[in-house]
C-alpha cells in the first residue's frame, strides 16, 4: 500500500457519506433504517447497581453468548438474519460499546451498535468508497491496525442522513454489567457463561 497515504478525517471512523447504489443495498434492520428507538439514538447506560463491570473485546463476547463458539462458527452463524437479529439485540440492550484502536486511549469512543454490515470488513468500503479502500485497508492506513479477523462483518453507526461508519469487531470492547439476581426466580433466567481466555478466566453472566 502506497506509505503516502495522507488522508485527512476528523472523526476517527471509516465513514460513508456517498449515494453508491451498492452501499444503499447494505442489510439494515429496522429498528437501525428508522433510527427512532430509544437505544439507537443513546448508547446502552450500564445500570447503577452493578456488582462489577466485566470488560471483554467484542469477538470474545459474541464468542461466549453463542455457547462458545470458534471465531471460524461465529463467521458462519453471521449468515443467518436469525442469529444477526439476536446478537445486535443483544449488544442494543445489554452491552455498552467502546472502540479501543484509537490513540491515546482518551480518544477512544463509545458506539452505537445500529446494525451488523452486510459484507466482511475486506468487502465493505470505508469513506462512501472514494478512496478506494477497504474497511480493512482504511484501518491500517489511517490506524496501523492489520486485522486479525478481516472475514468477520462490522458493526454500523448511522448518523444523520445516509452517513454511516464501519467498526471492524475486533476493535471494540464491550462492557456488561453483572448485577446479582433480585430473587431466586430470577436466577432461573439467568445463564452464566464462562469465557477462557490465555490469560484469565471471566464468567459472564448474559440474561436473555
């Protein structure tokens, strides 16, 4: 890739503003096409009564709430609309979402998940596609970050109009609450996940 790579962009995302008719035909829910609801326009708010924050990159997360899953079974269950639907709810409702490649880590933000792209971040054109460049590509020439996962989709923010900015998943951290069950009844609805990592072991606790 050409290290002349200059270009200029103030809001640290891969954004797209243009009216490519390809872009148009991205997957969008409704709930992210009307962008009316409540958790659309707001991030999700981690309740106040927390036990604990747990912290987690996004891959690992999706990872655990589909029964531990490979990253090679996450790609394919985002094949189906079904299992797409449940995981962006999922992520609407319980999940805060902040970007982690961003240096210093102060510039880092937090996201809206509105929806999942359609296309892998090696498919998907970051900037309306004007630069020519690849969600994949975007990320490291503007970021120095070389994907990991470039098969996997991203997440979309929408923004006003037709604008909308492509997250590759690996570079997002969720945050979740683990709250403890108000009474026994609710320990029923309540699935405690265990998610190993090389370093530690993390219990999520993901109530549906």
């Amino acid at each position: 890739m050409d290290s002349s790579f200059d270009y200029e962009d103030d809001d640290d995302d891969d954004d797209d503003d243009d009216d490519d008719d390809d872009n148009e035909m991205e997957s969008v829910s409704g709930c992210a096409e009307s962008n009316k609801c409540g958790h659309c326009h707001h991030p999700h708010q981690l309740p106040r009564n927390a036990l604990e924050v747990l912290k987690m990159p996004l891959i690992d997360y999706l990872c655990a709430l589909n029964h531990g899953c490979s990253v090679g079974e996450l790609q394919a269950l985002f094949l189906s609309k079904g299992a797409r639907n449940r995981m962006l709810t999922h992520l609407q409702k319980r999940c805060l979402l902040r970007t982690v490649h961003l240096r210093p880590t102060e510039r880092n933000i937090t996201l809206h998940a509105h929806n999942f792209s359609a296309r892998s971040a090696s498919l998907t054109f970051a900037c309306g596609g004007y630069l020519n460049l690849t969600v994949r590509q975007y990320f490291f020439a503007k970021h120095g970050v070389r994907l990991r996962h470039p098969s996997l989709p991203t997440l979309v923010e929408f923004g006003g109009g037709k604008h909308a900015s492509y997250y590759p998943l690996e570079c997002i951290q969720v945050h979740v609450a683990v709250t403890a069950p108000e009474d026994a009844a609710s320990t029923t609805s309540t699935t405690t996940t265990t998610t190993t990592t090389a370093s530690s072991t993390a219990c999520v606790r993901l109530t549906n």
